[in-house]
C-alpha cells in the first residue's frame, strides 16, 4: 500500500483522516509562484508537517512536501536550507517510487540544478 492516499486534518480534538485534496495547500504554491514568500512559507511547512504524521513513514506525498519547501528555499537563494530537503525528498521517492519513476527523476534534478547554481 505505499500509494495509500492517506491524508490528515488538523483538527481541535485529534487528527482525522480526510481527502488528499486539503492537504495539497494550492495556494502556497500561488504565493510561491507570485513571489510572495513569506506567505508561501508556512503553508509549505504546515503542509510537511501534517504529511508527516500520515501512517506510512515513506509516503511519496511527504517526499513532495519537502521537495515543494526546498523549492521555495532554493527560489529565495537559501541554499543551505533548500538542499537537505532536497536530499530527504529524494531519499523517500527513491525507496517509496523508485530511482525511475517521473517524480523521484524531478526531485534528483532539482538536487542538481541546486548544486550546480551554488558552484558557478
């Protein structure tokens, strides 16, 4: 079950499990592709740490969020912060998709687009 779409709300009285489609956080992505930092920032954070309390450790959606945080890092030139995130999400894809799936392949290019920019 490794593609399980096991999704968290958070809720006052406990966690609940709901549709994948409230975890996705569009709008950071709005704000991320606006610009708007600083308002992407939290929702991506909040969006990771809710994937990680999802039953399945590896879940690919948690590779996805910490790829979607190192993003917007790697976007703001905090490099330093952006690739360990990058090296996690990776990690994850690769052992829950496999080294050949479409989204461990973006995950491994965006590990070396960062890497290549920070050496030129």
């Amino acid at each position: 079950m490794p593609h399980t779409n096991f999704v968290i709300a958070d809720c006052s009285n406990g966690l609940r499990f709901v549709s994948n489609k409230f975890i996705q956080y569009p709008l950071a992505g709005l704000y991320d592709s606006q610009g708007r930092y600083t308002e992407a920032e939290p929702l991506y954070i909040k969006a990771l740490e809710l994937r990680q309390r999802l039953p399945l450790d590896e879940h690919p959606s948690i590779a996805s969020s910490y790829n979607n945080l190192a993003g917007l890092y790697d976007s703001q030139g905090r490099y330093t912060e952006a690739e360990p995130l990058y090296i996690k999400a990776l990690e994850i894809a690769e052992r829950s998709l496999g080294v050949n799936h479409p989204n461990t392949i973006i995950f491994r290019e965006n590990l070396q687009f960062l890497r290549d920019n920070r050496q030129s």
